[in-house]
C-alpha cells in the first residue's frame, strides 16, 4: 500500500512538466537546427553504411533463409540440427551473390557492347535516320527545310562543342574520372563489408530478435509490449509483402516486353527487357528510366523499330501503372490503389526514388496505426454502432470485425 498517495498528482504533474520541455526543446532543434541535424545525419550514415547494406541484403535473403532451414530440417538427420543455421546462411549468400553475378554478366558485356557499337557508328547511323526523315517529309518543303537545317546546325553545333568545350577540358574529365573510380572503390568497400555483416545478421537474427523482445518487456507494460510486437510483425509482412509485389510486378513486364520485343524483332530482346524489368522497381516512372537507354540500344540498330518502342513502352506503363502495379501493391499492403498512388507521389517528393520504393508500406503502416487508433476511440467513447454501420457499408472480409477488442491496452488507472 503507498504510504504517500497525496505526493502522486505532483509526480504526474513534475513527470509532465519534464516531457513537455523535453519535447518543446527537441523541436526547438528540429526546426531551427534542421540542417544541423541532417548533416550530422548523413555523417552518420557514411559511417554505417555497410552496415546498412548488409541489413538490406539480410532482410531480403532472410525469407529464402528461413525456406533453406526448413527444407534442411526435414531433410537432414537430428544429428545435423547444429549445423543447420550455418548451412541455411551460407546457401542464402551463396544464392545472393549468384543471382547478383548472373545479372551482372548478363547486363554487362550486352551492355559494353552496344555503347561501343552506338560510338562508332553514331554518326551513320545519325546520317541514315535523318535521310530517312527527310525522304518522309519530301513533300513538304518547309518541314523538309527545317531538318536539314536543323540537322547542319545540330552537327555543327556538336563538332563545335568537341573541338572548344571536351578538348580543353580532358585534365579536368580525367579528374572526374579519378574521382568516379574512388566513389566506385569506397562504394565496392561498403559493400563486401555488408556482405559481411549481412552473414552476422542472418546468423544471429534469432539471437536478435530475443535480446530485441527481453529488452521490450524490460520497458514496456506486458499489455504494451504485446502490441508493439504485433505491430512489428505487421510491419515486418508489409514491407516483405510489397518487396515481393514488386519483384512480382517487375518479373511480370519483364516477361510481357521480352514477349512483345520477339514478336515485334526488336533488337537486343533479352537485354531491353532485363533493363526494364530491373528499373520497373521504381513505380511509375521505372518503364520510362529504363526506356532512354532501351530505345537507344534500339536506335542504334533500327529508328522505326525504336519509335514503335517508345510507343510500346507508353502502353506498357500505363498497364502496369493503372492495373498491374495497383493490384497487386494494393494486395500485398492491404491499401487500395488511390492510396498507393497516394503514398509513391507523397515520400517520392519528400525522399526521391527511395521515397518512392518505401512509400507504399509506409504509409501501409501509417494507415495501420490510424486505423486501430480510431476504432479503439469509437470503443472507449461508445460509438460502435458507426463501425459497424461503416463495416456493412464499405468493408470487406478482410477488414476488422467491429464488435473484436480495443487494439490498444486501456490507460493507466
């Protein structure tokens, strides 16, 4: 029994006082020393940066992981159990540096290739498509004055540019160059050491995940702590959930524009389509990324072959944009697909392309959150007759049962 229980409203009152000026003054810092704090942001990024990356290969090899271990558990005999875990890890880096090195030797000499030949035959193949152009519009005079005019200037203009602009400046290219490659070597060097700890992480993730949940109980109300956990499992299936739709989305109009590219006899098939496939991980705009150095490997070759592919990728966009792409995020993150278009322009404006990529689960979570906050308010004022009135009207089976318990743990007494 507490021996003081008048000294308990001057507690809450000093612990509140306390929180409201801690708060007042971290967004104090917040607003007015946001640039500050960004830098010192970045810094620390810089820092750990393999350590990001290997956390990002992790996450993603840890569902194959997990698969692995539970194949090799049927599989082996219990005298193996020990070596389970090490075998699991060492199959998912295995398969991750595989998968990495097909894409790479299958993106690369292609690749090296086509810019080679674009170098040394731009020029012709730059003479035949305006020849064509201009045989085209023969019969207009002024279109057919305007290109060739257009086309002189053009070369002028570019030979001009090489003889008083990159001519004097190759010290300072060679500079860039330099630069480049060191950017490249600190980059290569972020990377193996995140391979590294991407193998620390997979193999001591079970270990994490019971310090991560002793800690949470240490802290929080076993009420509380349950919740938390509950939430971290959904953001958890989110996040896995929508990077599975979209190697689903972009494995599906990978195959759909290799289908089209043979039907059509577009050049280079197989590596137009592994560049749009690879760049559709980017919502919206990824078909059109891809596009510029898909149309130019088809430029090279065949002009009136690329323009039918500019207008292909259009079409393809749109399919994924408005059907594809909606459908199946929306699926996996349980969001309708106003609100995934939604969440992509949103963090896309506050974060660039990975705004974009992590936009949707998100604002997944985001909604999540306001969702169960809001039907704990309509339990504790009463008003569960508007749930359910709104769950006959716009729910669906998966939606929350209106009549289940309050999400949230009561407040404290």
């Amino acid at each position: 029994m507490d021996k003081k229980p008048h000294l308990k409203p001057y507690l809450y009152a000093m612990v509140a006082g306390f929180g409201a000026i801690a708060l007042s003054i971290a967004l104090y810092f917040v607003f007015y020393r946001f640039d500050g704090i960004k830098k010192g942001a970045s810094v620390l990024a810089g820092i750990l940066m393999p350590f990001i990356y290997g956390g990002v290969m992790a996450y993603l090899l840890r569902p194959f992981c997990n698969w692995v271990e539970r194949l090799l558990e049927q599989v082996l005999p219990s005298r193996f159990r020990k070596t389970i875990d090490g075998l699991a890890v060492a199959a998912s880096v295995v398969f991750g540096l595989l998968v990495v090195y097909a894409l790479f030797m299958l993106i690369i000499p292609q690749l090296i290739s086509s810019i080679m030949t674009l170098s040394l035959n731009f020029q012709s193949q730059l003479d035949l498509f305006m020849s064509w152009v201009t045989r085209f519009f023969a019969d207009n005079d002024a279109v057919y004055s305007f290109l060739n005019d257009a086309y002189d200037t053009l070369r002028d203009n570019f030979t001009a540019w090489l003889r008083t602009s990159v001519m004097p400046s190759i010290r300072q290219i060679v500079s860039g160059v330099g630069i480049s490659v060191l950017n490249v070597l600190v980059v290569l060097k972020n990377v193996l050491i995140g391979v590294i700890a991407a193998v620390y992480f997979l193999s001591t993730r079970k270990k994490f995940a019971a310090q991560g949940k002793l800690l949470l109980y240490s802290v929080f109300r076993p009420d509380w702590a349950d919740l938390i956990l509950e939430e971290l499992a959904y953001i958890d299936r989110t996040f896995g959930g929508f990077i599975i739709g979209k190697i689903v989305d972009s494995a599906i109009i990978g195959v759909l524009c290799y289908m089209v590219c043979v039907i059509a006899r577009f050049p280079s098939a197989l590596l137009v389509s592994v560049i749009i496939g690879v760049t559709n991980v980017i919502p919206f705009f990824g078909p059109f990324i891809g596009a510029v150095p898909a149309t130019l490997l088809i430029l090279i070759t065949d002009p009136i072959k690329a323009l039918w592919f500019v207008g292909f990728i259009f079409i393809l966009q749109q399919l994924d944009g408005n059907v594809i792409g909606p459908k199946i995020l929306g699926n996996t993150t349980g969001l309708s697909s106003f609100w995934v278009l939604f969440s992509i322009l949103l963090f896309g404006g506050m974060w660039g392309f990975v705004g974009m990529i992590v936009g949707v689960p998100l604002f997944a979570v985001i909604y999540d959150l306001i969702r169960k906050f809001a039907i704990r308010g309509l339990h504790k004022n009463g008003q569960t007759d508007k749930l359910q009135a709104y769950h006959d009207a716009f729910g669906n089976p998966a939606d929350p049962a209106p009549a289940q318990e309050e999400h949230f743990p009561p407040p404290e007494t």
